[in-house]
C-alpha cells in the first residue's frame, strides 16, 4: 500500500518500475540541503499534508496531487512562486481554496526550510519579476509578491 | 358494247321523250293529231298507268302488311327453335372431339417450338374455347334477344306498323298523287298531255323502287332467320375455331356475319322510323300536295310540285337507303365485335396474370430444357441437355480427361446454386430442402447445391447429423472432386459454424476418417485457435506430413501460434519443462521452442541448446535468430550460453543441454569463476526488471547470488541507506533502491526461490530492511 502522504513514496509504484527515473529522483534528494531532504523524509511532514488534507477536504486524487506538489516543489522541479497557479491548477480548486492551500504548504510545511528553499528556488529559477505571489489570506502583502530575499 | 349502239340505245327513247314531251304542238302539226286524239292518247295512258299502279300498289300493301307482320312475330322464330337447338347440340358434341386434336397440336407446337401454336400461345384460348362452347348457343341468343328487344323498341314508336309503314312513308301519296294527277292531267291540253306521261314514267319509276325496297326488306327479314340459325347451329364451330390462328379468320367471319345478321334488322328499323317521323311531321308536304293540284306557281311542272318530287325521293332514300345503311352497320359492328373480343382476351390476360404466367412458364421449360425433369424418377424420364453434357464429360473421362467427369458435375451444381442462391432463402428455407434432399426429392445437383448453401451460411446440422451430411455430400461426390473441394471451402469459409460450436464436436470432426474433411477441420481448428492439446497438434502434423510445403509451413505456424493454448504448455513454467522433456514429439517442441524464443523465454544455455537442436543445429537460421535475440534481450542467458561455449572448449560435455556444470555434482572453483565472470560483466548493464527475468535456474545458482550480493553491497556502499530515527524515515541507498526495484517486478512475475534468493542478499548484507 503506498503511503500517499509521503513525498518519497507516493510515486513509489511508477518509480520503482523505473530504473533510471528512480536513481534521478534520488541524485536530486541527494543535491539538497540536510534540512531540506529532513523535510522529505519527516513523519512530521505526512502529519501535516494530511492534515491540510483534511482542513480543505481534498479527496484521495487531490492529497496525492498535494504530496507530489509538495515534493516537487522541494525537489526543484516547480518554482515555489508558481505554488498558487500549481495548487490551482493540479488539485482543480478555485482560486480562493488554491491561494488557502498554498498558505497552508508554505506556512505550515514549508515553514521549517522555507528560507533554504528560497535560495535554492533563486538559485535555480533566478528573480522572477511580476511572478504570482504568496497569497495571504489577510492581504498583508499589498503587492501580492512573494519576496523570496526575505 | 360499242359507243355507237349505246349512244342508240338512250337516244331513242329520250327522242321519244321529247317527242312527246316538247314537240306536242309540232307533232300535233305534223301528225295531224287534234286534240280528240291526244284525250284518247291519255286516256290510254291513264289506263295502263291505273292498272300497273293498281298491282303495284296491291304487291306494295301486301308486302308492307307481310313485313309488318313478320317484324311484329321475328322473336317466335329465333326462340326456343328446335331445330336449332338439337342441330347445335349435335355441332357442339362434334366440335368438343376436336379439343382433343388441338391438345395434340399443341402439345407437338410445345416440343417442336412453333411459335403460335405452342401451350403458352394457346392455352388460354384453349381454356377459354373450351369453357365457353357449351354456352355458345347461349351466347348467341343474348344477342338475339337484344336485338329483338331493340326491334320491338323501334316498332312500338311505329304504333300501326302496316298503315304507318305505308302511309308513314308517304307510299299512300304516291297513290294519292297519281289519282290527282290522272284528274289534273284530264283536261285536254297540250300541257296536260305533257304532263301525263311524265307522271306516268315518274310514278312507275318510284313505285317500282319503293315496291323492291320493301320486297328487298321482306326478303331480308325472312332471310335473316334461317340465316341466324345456321350461325347459331355452327356456334360451337366457330369457338373450336377460335384457338388456331389459322382458323382464326372463320371465329371472325362468324361473329360478323352474326352481328350483321342479328343487328341489321333493328338498325333498319330505326332508319324506317327515323324517317316516318320527318316524314309523318311535315305539314308543308300537304301543302305542297296542294299547291300542286291548284297547278298555280313556278313549283308545278310535269303536273308535281319540286316540294312532292323531294318528298318522293326522301322516301326512296329512307326505303332503299335505310335498309343498305342498316346491313353495312350491322356488318360493320360485326367486325367491331371481334376487335371488342381482341380487347377483352388481352385485358382478362393481364388481369388473370397470363403475361406473367407466360414468362413464368417460359423461364421454367427453359430451365427443364437444360437440366431435365426434377425428381428420382422423373429425372431418369428427361435428363434434358444436362444428361448430354454429363455423357460428354463421361466419354472425356474414359479417353483419358480424368478430371472432365468432375467438372462438368461441378458446373451442374453451380447452376443450381445459382437457382437457389437468387430465393435468398433462410436457414429454415434451406433446413426443408435437406430434409426433401434426404427424402430423394431433390436431384443430385440440386441436393449439393443446398448443401453448399448450407455449409456457406454455417447451417450444417450440429453434431453427428452434421458429421453425416458432410461425409455423405464429400463421399457421394467423390472425395477428390472438385465439387468436394468446392464444398469444402464453403465449410471452411464458415468456420464449419454449426457443426462446430463446441470443442468437443471440432474434436469429433476432426476425428473423421474422410482426409479431405479431416483436413478442412483441422486447418479451421487452427485457423481458429481452437487446437487445445499436442495430442491434437500431433493428430495435425501427421495428417499434413504429405502435403505440400506451402500447406505444411502455414498449419505449423498456425499451430505455433496455438501452443500457448495447449493444456500442457499454458504456464511458463511448464513450457520450459516441456521444451526438456525428451518424452514429447519433437515436432511440437520444435514449434514450442521457436514460440518460446519468439517470447523471450529461452533464457538458459540448456533450452538454447535444446532449442537448437529442435532447429537442426546452432547454424540454422532459427538457432541464430534465437542466439541474436538472446544477445539482445537476455544478457544472463547468453552469459550462460558464453560459460558453456567456454566450457566447452575444455571439455566437451559441457555442451550437452542436459550437463549442468555448477550442479554440486559437477560445480568447481575454476567452471564458478569463469560463470562469475559472465554474469559479472552482463550485470550493470541490468536493470531490474532484467535481473527478474534471469532464468530461476539460474537464480539458484550460489554463484549468481553471491554475485548479485556483491553488486547489492557495492551499490549500498556507494550510497548507504540512512536508518531510521525517531519522526524519521531513513533514506534508501543504491543498493536498497536496487532490491527495491526487483521486488517490485515480483509483484507482477512473482517467483519464491528468487525472492528466497534476494532475502538471503538482504539478510548478508546488512541493509537496514524494510
């Protein structure tokens, strides 16, 4: 039974019929800061996407879409800037509970590495002008830009 | 007659003529006639023309009176007449003997094709003629009696027929205009004397015609009766006539003379009252009568008024006229009446069907003339132009055409498929002809043909019936025919449908003993997937051992194609087993070792060498097609395949399939190395999935697992596993990823001595687990 709440193994099925794409998912866990692969291989993340998972009342589809957003995200692969557009976009919400999952993730899951996340986003992705911001449920942000040098 | 003596002849008299007419005065003057003379002269002619006009006059009464009788008693001689009724009886017995020699006619115009003559031309009047000359009299007397229905409707506008038909038509006038016109004509003067003769000659002249016009219509009227009973009495004749065309015309004659003679009378009838009426209704002719007798006006010449002289003619007209007009109409609608019967014959044809039950008929003798007469029996009595073409292909067989006899019957079954094929019939259509076919009521020809229907459309009887009609249709026909082959090629075109629905009735089949059938079987069966034993697959490969290579190559493949069917080797595992077991027919392990390389299931030196051998040796084209796909594919099994070669070299039993180096029997420190070597160098090329599909024999060598132990180990010490701490997963290194990945292939292709296999790896190796 896959464990869909983990970043590691909710593609567990697919990856370990392939060889090549397995190794590749590991040499990039492996190209990450400690405190990021902690992040993928903490219970404590499952916890906690399980519970978002419950706070939006996404179904099984969506959790695992959550899970692989999460993962992708810490692996490199989805700029952190598009999480809104990516949150929209692969659990099929509005904008509204798009922008409440994405606060979730950055600010409950995300939140023990945010800042080594960000740098290695820069790092890889560079300044995105104009990108989609970090929503904030209190309009905190005016601009509605996540500012990934804080 | 020369011109001269007949310009004498007329001229004479009109001298005469003239004479007395214009020369009064000068003959008077010449003759020295005074008119004491001339009174006498007219008296004399006064007198004569008073007796001739007293006889014709009495012979006119007397024949006006006798016609009038006559039309008003006609009826009672052409009613219930005796004589005509026993003479017809004895015409229409007479007649009804010639039915016979018509048939015959017919009957020789049908075989012989006289066109006109024959049963499709003739039947329906025969039919026709025959029905209706026993109502011929009958017939006749309808019309008769219409006629006379219209004679006495014309007569009952007459009233006093004998004083209408005379005064009527002013013949009482004439006698009038003579008394007047002798009493006019009595005083003496040269005018008068003039006028005398010319009356005299004049009403001679129209009592004359008008005496014979009556005459001539008595005369007529009594004809037409006797004359209506020998058309009556000939009645039956006539209709006998009727059915030949060259009789024809007297039928025509006949019903002319009939309708003249029958309708003549009323249609004169109905001249003579249409001219009483204009006659009897013109007061200006009284008048006229008087104007004359006053001899005052420019009307008076010759002692008649123009007006009387008219009204003289108009009634020579309607006496003369009337009774010529009456017998060309009647004749005339004699004629019509036989287009009119023209008329009906071809409507009451449409309607009843004829045209249609011609062609119908036409279409059937033609096929009777090709194929004969239908039937066991019948067909024995005309063979019609088939039986010739059948003892053609005889006579061509017995010279030495061996295969003419075959494909002339062929030919002959094909038409009358091609007769049944157009019915479209069902399969209940074609369930009642077998059953006729099996009762014999069906020809031979006729029989197949149904047959060949049925195994097209897969209607074969089911089960041992289905068995027995292909055998008896195959072996009457001859096994090697060509209608056999035919059939046979219906059946296989149908998957044998019916007769086949269950494996067990394809086994029983195909069990037959006929070898065409058995072999059309056996190729549907393979065709069809449906070969599910090698006892089966044996049965197979025996039947077609003779057959042409072609035929031999397409049931292997076939039957390769099936092997994954076969109890015996459905699993994999077993077809391995079967591949080495030396008990089995080669030829089906040939087939099962090109299928299993083919599959990627050769995977071990011992079944490419068996395999090999089933080919004919590691240089046929097969072994070699398997070894490149091994090279390819199944980089352990050509490493093994390498180990043995090597082995091989040094000592020769390696290479027997049977010989297992590495048994603990065998096995040596120096046959394991050169093994580890092989797979050592195959092995990180191979992926998981690769690994899994290493033959488990080979699995199972202590060998492969200390090899795969030392690659696990060596992975895991490149990238070692993170154990797990609390609120932690550990991270899997290199080599638990590796066993990650080969476990997972056993959830689909799961094998137990593998995975005992890689739990020993696990448990040597120190990985942290799970």
């Amino acid at each position: 039974m896959v464990n869909i709440y983990s970043p590691i193994e909710v593609d567990n099925d697919t990856l370990l019929l392939d060889d090549e794409k397995h190794e590749l998912f590991y040499s990039k866990i492996s190209s990450l800061s400690q405190n990021i692969q902690d992040l993928l291989f903490s219970i404590d993340t499952e916890e906690k996407l399980k519970n978002v998972s419950v706070q939006l009342r996404l179904n099984q589809k969506q959790t695992i879409e959550l899970t692989r957003l999460v993962r992708d995200i810490i692996i490199k692969d989805v700029y952190l800037g598009d999480i809104l557009k990516e949150a929209q976009k692969r659990l099929s919400l509005d904008e509204t509970a798009a922008r409440d999952a994405a606060n979730k993730i950055i600010s409950e899951i995300f939140s023990p590495a945010l800042e080594d996340i960000k740098k290695l986003h820069i790092e890889k992705f560079g300044k995105k002008e104009n990108a989609p911001t970090q929503p904030t449920a209190n309009n905190s942000n005016p601009n509605n830009m996540i500012n990934l040098k804080k | 007659m020369k011109p001269k003596l007949k310009i004498l002849k007329i001229s004479i008299p009109v001298f005469i003529l003239a004479v007395f007419v214009f020369s009064a005065d000068i003959a008077h003057a010449i003759f020295g006639i005074d008119y004491l003379t001339n009174w006498a002269i007219m008296q004399l002619i006064l007198g004569i023309q008073g007796i001739v006009m007293s006889i014709i006059g009495k012979f006119l009464t007397y024949v006006a009176e006798g016609l009038a009788w006559f039309l008003k008693y006609q009826s009672n001689f052409l009613q219930d007449v005796a004589i005509v009724n026993t003479s017809w009886a004895i015409f229409r017995d007479f007649a009804n003997m010639f039915f016979i020699l018509i048939l015959i006619i017919i009957a020789f115009a049908t075989i012989f094709d006289w066109q006109g003559y024959n049963w499709k031309g003739l039947m329906p009047k025969f039919i026709f003629a025959a029905l209706l000359i026993n109502f011929s009299l009958a017939i006749s007397m309808i019309f008769i009696n219409i006629s006379i229905a219209l004679s006495n409707l014309m007569l009952s506008q007459f009233g006093d027929i004998t004083a209408n038909l005379a005064g009527g038509l002013g013949i009482t006038k004439l006698a009038d205009a003579m008394t007047k016109s002798s009493s006019i004509f009595s005083t003496a003067s040269e005018a008068t004397f003039l006028s005398t003769i010319v009356s005299f000659v004049g009403i001679i002249v129209v009592a004359s015609i008008a005496l014979m016009a009556m005459i001539s219509a008595f005369i007529f009227s009594i004809a037409r009766i006797p004359v209506l009973w020998a058309l009556m009495i000939l009645s039956p004749l006539a209709w006998i006539t009727y059915i030949l065309p060259s009789t024809r015309t007297f039928w025509n004659d006949w019903w002319k003379w009939f309708f003249g003679w029958t309708f003549f009378l009323p249609i004169y009838l109905f001249a003579l009252m249409m001219g009483f009426v204009i006659l009897s209704n013109r007061p200006d002719l009284t008048a006229a009568a008087k104007i004359a007798e006053d001899g005052s006006g420019f009307g008076f010449l010759f002692g008649f008024t123009f007006q009387n002289l008219f009204y003289y003619v108009l009634t020579i007209i309607i006496l003369v006229g009337g009774l010529a007009m009456s017998l060309k109409a009647s004749f005339a609608a004699g004629g019509g009446a036989t287009k009119a019967f023209s008329a009906i014959d071809a409507w009451t044809k449409r309607k009843f069907y004829v045209p249609a039950m011609q062609k119908a008929g036409k279409e059937k003798l033609a096929e009777i003339k090709d194929t004969g007469l239908q039937g066991k029996y019948l067909g024995k009595l005309y063979g019609g132009e088939r039986a010739e073409r059948l003892r053609t292909a005889r006579v061509a067989g017995l010279l030495g055409k061996k295969e003419a006899m075959s494909e002339a019957e062929a030919l002959e079954v094909q038409k009358s498929y091609a007769k049944y094929q157009a019915r479209n019939l069902n399969k209940a259509g074609l369930d009642e002809l077998e059953a006729k076919a099996q009762q014999g009521e069906l020809g031979k020809f006729d029989k197949f043909a149904v047959r060949k229907l049925r195994a097209e459309n897969g209607w074969v009887a089911p089960a041992t019936a289905g068995q027995q009609e292909m055998e008896s249709t195959i072996k009457e026909a001859g096994e090697n025919s060509k209608f056999a082959q035919d059939y046979l090629k219906a059946l296989q075109k149908s998957n044998f449908s019916d007769a086949m629905a269950s494996q067990a009735e394809a086994e029983n089949l195909a069990a037959t003993t006929l070898v065409p059938l058995k072999k059309a079987v056996m190729e549907t069966m393979v065709k069809n997937n449906r070969v599910l034993t090698d006892v089966m697959a044996k049965s197979i490969l025996d039947v077609f051992a003779t057959d042409s290579k072609e035929v031999n190559d397409r049931i292997k493949e076939g039957l390769q194609k099936n092997i994954k069917n076969f109890e015996e080797t459905k699993k994999k595992k077993v077809r391995a087993a079967y591949l080495l077991d030396p008990s089995k027919d080669p030829r089906v392990k040939r087939l099962l070792a090109k299928q299993m390389s083919e599959d990627g299931e050769i995977t071990t030196y011992q079944k490419y060498k068996t395999a090999a051998e089933l080919f004919g040796g590691e240089n046929e084209i097969e072994s070699r097609a398997m070894l490149n796909k091994l090279i390819k594919d199944k980089p352990l099994a050509y490493a093994d395949i390498l180990f043995r070669q090597k082995l091989g070299q040094i000592d020769n039993t390696s290479l027997d399939a049977d010989y297992d180096p590495l048994s603990p029997a065998n096995t040596s420190p120096q046959k394991e190395t050169m093994f580890a070597d092989e797979i050592r160098e195959k092995l990180p090329k191979m992926g998981a999935k690769a690994i899994n599909e290493v033959d488990v024999e080979i699995w199972k060598r202590p060998v492969f697992e200390t090899v795969l132990g030392k690659k696990i180990s060596d992975l895991e010490t490149a990238q070692p596993s993170t154990v797990p701490r609390p609120g932690k997963r550990g991270k899997a290194g290199a080599g638990k990823r590796y066993i990650q990945r080969i476990m997972k292939t056993f959830e689909t292709d799961p094998d137990p001595d593998k995975e005992a296999v890689l739990e020993r790896i696990i448990r040597t190796s120190g990985i942290p687990w799970p």
